[in-house]
C-alpha cells in the first residue's frame, strides 16, 4: 500500500504558490478554477517514489488573522483538514515579509517545508540570504527553488517524502514574546492541556487576541478564565514582537544592498496609472478585448456555422421523409446545441482575454484606476475586479468577490454582477444583435447594452450604499504584482479549462435540455396540421403541374425545333417564366412549412405554455416564442438561442428568421431585457452559497422586475416613435 | 509628516499606522510595519498611492495614506 501524504501549499500572495503548484503536479489538478485570482483551493494528486502526494493549492494569505474569505479558505484548510505537511512558499526577494506567515504557521505545530523561491529574481534585486542560517535558526528544512524554470521542483517531492516517510518531524521554532505575554500565554496553555487538545500554543495566543473563530470552539470554562486575563493591546504587543522577532532574524541572514533603482514595472505603471492617461488606458484595454473577441472569433464561428448547416442537410437528406429521429437529431440536437457551440469562438477568446490581463499584472492596475470612480459610488477598485471576471462568467465572478475584505462591499458587488453581460449573454447578443442592425449599428447597440449594465449598476449601488449597506468605507489595500510577460501556454490552457466547463455543460445540460425542449415542441403530434399540410401541398403540387406542363412542352418543342436546323444546339430548358413558377412554388411551400410548424407549434405542450405566459410580455414587444426562449434562458443564457433555434428550425438561418418576424423595436427590447433579467440558475445557486438564500431570491426577482420595467417603458415609448 | 504627502521615489522610514487593530495588523503582515523603510512608487496628491516595500508593491487608498506618520529616509550606502 501507497504511503498518503497530504499537503498544502501556502505562502504570501504572489509568491509564485501556483506556478510551483502546476509545476509539481503538471497541471494535472482536479478542480478546474475559474480565471481570475485564486480563491479557492486546488487539488492534484501525484506519485512519487511509492508515495501517493495529494497537494492542495491555497489561495495566498499574508498571515492566520482573516479579513476575507479567500484567506479563511487557507486557514480552514491547514486548521480543519490536518494537512501532513505545510510547505509554505517565500518570495526569497522578500524573505521578511513572508517569515511573519511563517512564524504564525510554526505554532500550529504541523511538520513545515520551506520553499525559498524566486532566488534569481532576489539575486538581481540585491538580496542575498543565508538560507543555512534560516534553516537552522528556525529549525526547519529549506529547498531553494526557481519556479517558473522548474528549478528545485524535484527537491521539494523529494523533502516532502523525506519528512513523511523519515517522521523527522521539524515542525520548527516558536517566537518568544516578552514575560508579561508569556505568562499569560502559559496559563491558558496550562488549562488547555488537560482537555487534550493539540495546538495549544497557537490556541492560547488566539484565545488572548480575542480571535472569534477559536473562541467559539471553547467552553465555558475557558472562557471565563480568559475573561480574568489582561488582553488589552495583547494582539497590538504579539504583533509587534513577532515583528521584531522576525527583523533580528532577517538582520543575521538577508542582506540587502540598498537599491533605489526604479523597475521596468514601476516605470509602467507610472503611465498606466497616470493620473490623466489610466483612464483612456484602460478604456482602450477593454476595447481591444471586446474587438478581439469578436472580430477574430467571427472566422471560427462562420467555419463552424457551415460544418453545421452541411450537417443539418446531410443528415436531414439522409431520411427524406418525415422521421421522428431526423426531427430530433436536427431540430432538437443539431439547432440547439449547434447554435451554442458555434459561439465557443468568442468564449475562448473572451477567457484568454481575461487570463492575458490577469497573469500580465494588468487586471491590478485597473482596480487601482477604477478606484476613483469606484470611490464615488462608494466601493473601492477592488470590488472591479469581480466584475471584470464577471464579463467571462458570472459565476467565477460570485466566486472572486471573496477577495473584498468586508460583507457589505460583496453582498453589494455580487447583486450588481449579472449586469455586466458575461461571454453566454454575449453570445445571444452576437446572434441577435446582426439578425436587427446593421454592422455599424450593431457595435453601437453593443456597446450601448454593456453601459447600460453599468450605469444600471452604479444606480443600483449608489440606492443600496445609501439605504441598506450604509457605513464607513474600508481602507482599499491591495497587492500591485510586477507586471511580466505572460506565458502563453499557461493562458491558452488555462482558457481552454474554462471552454471545457462550457463544452461540458453543451454536451450533458444542454443537450438535456434541448432535447425535452424539442419533445416538448414536437408533442402532442398535431394531426391535423399535419394533415393539412399535405392536403395543400398536394394542391399546390396539381396546380403547379398543371401550370408546368403546357410552358414546359411549348418550351421543349420550341428548341427541339431549333435543335432540328442549328449546330451545336442543346436543349436548356429554362425560361423565365418556368424560373418565375419555381420561384412561386419554393415561395408557396416555404409559407405552407411554416404555417404547419406554427400550427404545431401552438398545439404542442411548449405553446401551450408559451401562449400562456404571452399576455404578461405582450407590453413588452414579445409573442410567445421569444417568452419561451427567455424561459428556457432561466437554466442558461445560452439556452435562449437553443430554444429559439428549435422554434425556427424549418428555416434555414435563425437570424434570417428573426428579422423576417420581429421589428428592430422588439429586438433591442428583448436584448435590454435579457441583459437585466433573472440570472441563470449557476448563478443562482452560486449568489446562495456566497450570500444567502434570500439575497439569491432578492436578487432574482428585484433583476427581473428591474428588467420587466425598463423594457416596458423603452417599449411603450419606442412605439410612439416607430 | 503623513503618507499621503510624500513624493514619488523618495525613501521614508514608517513611523507609526493610527487606524483599526484589524487594518494595523494586516499591514504589519503585509511588511508595512513601524520602522521598515519604503519607497514611495506613484502618488498623485489624489486617488490611491503605490508605495514598495523590498520587492513588492502595494497600493493604499488616500484616507488610509492620511493615517500612517512617516518620516523622509536618507539612506546612507
């Protein structure tokens, strides 16, 4: 049997934690995670030398007192989970930082692994450390690594394995404080230890600080004593002696020669922090990465949009006559499904965009330049950030507000965060947006729909901050990481992780949903309609029979008599008016097809609901079937353009479809209302899990009442004019 | 003199941090803390500042800038 080992890996933010993580395990983790920071922890598994290593990736903490929830991910983790082995990763070009953390972690008395990385990037800033003398002052083992060379990686596996299989526990030095703190702490160790409870120091210095968490696992014994004891200005003096603890030490090993060279990173962000050029900076920023995702994800998204429609005729000349499995595999699968995937272009470009502004450093930095205007409203640029992920996926986004250090600034940005229109709303927009407006028009209308979601959201913001979330500001503090060229590799797979979760949802939810959505189109089988339809198109059929066969003998004897005299005359039996009938017939079938799928349509248990509900949207420019869509847009965004892909199967391009049905006034009607409207069930469940049930319910219903009345009254005045 | 007023590429020794224990301490955590010496990377009198500390660059908000006592650093080679 394998040898387990647990580990978790933890270190300051920015540390290089994750490249170090994706280094040992080869990328090959469990939980796919969302672009944008880290905020939740990671799992891969490997083997190494007859060991089975599961490393757990935490999101960076600066120390064990939480102000976030990111950080109280890392501190649940490496206090309830009991990892093995702590391997706490230090950006060696700032060893005194990243020692506090690692003091704080020694008390925990879990076997520690210190990994110094970056030792080239400390080289070239002028630190020079003694790790030697760390490792022995602080008694713990040391691997010195390179992360992004995958320097040192193999040395860290085999250390971990060493300490696990040797038992060489090293679980380190602890900080001694002054008499006055130690004897406080002694005593609280001392009633402690009958309780059999382990971690006591640590437990006992929390205690001391007053720290709610492990309070509350107390009794009330223990809490009466602590009661008894001075703990005023306790965490102020701990704080400060574990400081000056920490700067003798880092004064015996680090030496640094004073360098005032300004970096490159500096030197950018001086412009792109400049007071007068951030601004266009970053607007110009998020204007290429709209213009990428779309200008360059429409060749991709043609060239599928063909393979589909060859599909779609290949498999519906196949069948020839009217079969249930045809319908289902093209009505159903091939026009649901396929009108989703063809926008995975611009989903993956979308992510890739994200990810580029994420691992360049650039995604800091428009926080930082979002922050004035984010001031005015009364959040801060941090808050920007979730609502820049927001714009890949909404539920990432719910997910990434973990970083905002107090409750009322996430609650406030998680409620606004279905108004940025993520890539699955961008992706109805890009289909409904060119079956109304011209190309010109249409950048307009987009870009006109993105700032109503924000101006939407300021308001909506400016309301809450004034009535429910009333109260001070919190100091805006935030890591600035050096800007880097980004890794490409990384970026793609790391946005091909993304794509996979949407693939993932198309091939199982999705397909699901389309094909209860075409039973429900398709059933019961309305007879009559059927009936109808072939009655009047064997009419149409005589008639047009009739109408031929004269033209077309005339016509033949007509050239066949040329073709007696002249040479190299063959028969082309075309004429304009046989070419007038055709068209009439293809006209008259064309209407009679589509007559028979509305008559269906309206029979089948999905009419029947959609004509249902048409009265309640009918002041809102829409008829049943755009209800339904926006119905089935409840499960996924997505699912909007699969739904009305199944209503106008028959024809040959949605699009086509769309425009002949609806007037630009409807079109841009359904786009507001699909940009506020309920967001999708994800992110639903995903507002629950990160707010509360209520806040979810809140949410849904105060959007789409938002929505319901915005659309109204665009819609009601729009008709005065149109 | 406070934060908030110090100039760009200047050194200052941090002297003390007059706000909440929660905000102090994470500052201290952060390598913000009494008598580490900073460089002040970007301010513009308005919005927030970027100060480094050793290698790593963290941006402050105005208001919390007022609040930390600072002192100008000659540093001697």
């Amino acid at each position: 049997m394998k040898k387990q080992i647990k580990v978790a890996l933890a270190g300051n933010p920015n540390c290089g934690k994750t490249t170090i993580f994706n280094k040992i395990t080869n990328s090959r983790h469990k939980v796919a995670n969302y672009p944008g920071v880290t905020v939740e922890k990671k799992e891969g598994v490997l083997s190494f030398q007859d060991c089975s290593i599961s490393i757990v990736d935490l999101p960076g903490i600066y120390d064990l007192n939480v102000l976030s929830e990111d950080e109280m991910v890392s501190r649940k983790f490496i206090l309830e989970e009991k990892p093995d082995i702590i391997v706490n990763i230090i950006d060696s070009s700032n060893v005194e930082r990243s020692l506090f953390l690692t003091t704080q972690l020694m008390e925990l008395e879990v076997p520690l692994l210190l990994v110094c990385n970056k030792i080239d990037l400390a080289k070239t800033q002028g630190v020079e450390t003694h790790f030697q003398k760390l490792s022995s002052f602080l008694e713990v083992a040391i691997v010195e690594t390179i992360g992004n060379k995958g320097k040192g990686i193999d040395e860290i596996l085999k250390a971990i394995v060493s300490i696990a299989v040797n038992g060489k526990v090293s679980k380190g030095v602890f900080v001694k404080f002054s008499e006055d703190i130690e004897k406080n702490i002694d005593i609280v160790k001392r009633h402690l230890e009958h309780k059999n409870l382990n971690q006591i120091r640590w437990k006992s210095i929390r205690l001391l600080e007053q720290d709610p968490l492990v309070i509350k696992e107390q009794d009330g014994q223990t809490l009466s004593l602590i009661d008894t004891l001075e703990k005023k200005l306790f965490t102020e003096n701990v704080t400060e002696e574990r400081q000056r603890f920490i700067s003798r030490l880092s004064k015996e090993v680090v030496k640094r020669s004073f360098d005032d060279r300004q970096t490159v990173s500096d030197k950018i962000d001086r412009v792109v922090t400049n007071k007068y050029l951030g601004m266009p900076i970053f607007l110009i920023v998020m204007f290429l990465m709209f213009q990428m995702t779309f200008s360059l994800g429409s060749y991709p998204t043609h060239f599928l949009q063909n393979i589909f429609n060859k599909l779609t005729f290949a498999i519906s000349s196949f069948w020839n006559t009217d079969s249930m499995l045809s319908s289902l595999l093209v009505d159903g699968i091939l026009s649901g499904v396929g009108s989703v995937i063809i926008f995975f272009p611009n989903i993956l470009l979308l992510f890739i965009a994200i990810s580029i502004l994420e691992e360049s450093g650039y995604m800091a930095r428009a926080a930082y330049v979002m922050d004035n205007v984010m001031h005015k409203i009364g959040l801060h640029g941090k808050s920007f950030i979730p609502m820049l992920i927001g714009f890949g996926c909404t539920v990432p986004a719910i997910m990434s507000s973990r970083i905002l250090d107090n409750k009322r600034d996430k609650l406030t940005t998680i409620l606004v965060l279905p108004l940025f229109p993520c890539s699955a709303k961008l992706a109805v927009f890009a289909l409904l947006i060119p079956a109304f407006f011209s190309p010109f028009w249409g950048g307009m209308v987009l870009f006109s729909l993105y700032l109503i979601g924000l101006l939407l959201a300021i308001v909506i913001i400016k309301v809450l901050r004034k009535t429910i979330f009333k109260g001070e500001n919190i100091p805006f503090i935030m890591e600035m990481p050096p800007f880097q060229v980004p890794s490409f590799k990384l970026i793609f797979l790391n946005a091909w992780d993304k794509l996979s979760i949407f693939v993932k949802k198309a091939a199982t939810f999705i397909l699901g949903v389309c094909i209860i959505l075409w039973f429900l189109s398709k059933f019961p089988v309305d007879h009559d309609a059927k009936k109808d339809y072939e009655e009047k198109f064997s009419v149409n059929q005589k008639e047009m029979q009739s109408q031929l066969a004269p033209i077309f003998l005339n016509e033949f004897k007509l050239q066949s008599d040329k073709q007696k005299y002249l040479k190299n005359f063959e028969l082309d039996l075309k004429n304009p008016e046989i070419k007038n009938l055709q068209k009439n017939f293809n006209e008259e079938v064309k209407k009679l097809k589509s007559e028979k799928s509305q008559k269906e349509l309206s029979y089948s248990y999905l009419g029947k609901i959609g004509k249902f509900i048409e009265p309640a949207f009918k002041p809102l420019g829409f008829d049943f079937r755009i209800d339904l869509a926006l119905l089935s847009s409840l499960a996924a965004k997505e699912l909007f353009i699969s739904q009305l892909g199944i209503l106008f199967a028959d024809n040959i391009s949605l699009q086509e479809s769309l425009k002949s049905n609806y007037s630009q006034l409807t079109g841009f009607s359904v786009l507001l209302f699909l940009l506020i409207s309920a967001p999708c069930i994800a992110t639903f469940a995903m507002a629950r899990k990160e707010a509360s049930l209520f806040f979810a319910v809140f949410q849904f219903f105060a959007l789409t009442f938002f929505a319901y009345l915005l659309t109204f009254t665009f819609f009601q005045i729009g008709r005065i004019f149109f | 003199m406070i934060l908030s007023q110090a100039k760009e590429e200047n050194f200052y020794k941090l002297i003390q941090i007059e706000d909440k224990k929660e905000i102090k301490m994470k500052l201290i955590a952060m390598g913000l803390s009494p008598g580490s010496i900073v460089t002040v990377v970007k301010n513009d009198f308005s919005g927030p500042l970027i100060i480094g500390i050793n290698s790593s660059r963290i941006s402050l908000g105005r208001s919390l800038a007022n609040k930390i006592e600072v002192s100008l650093y000659e540093k001697t080679n």
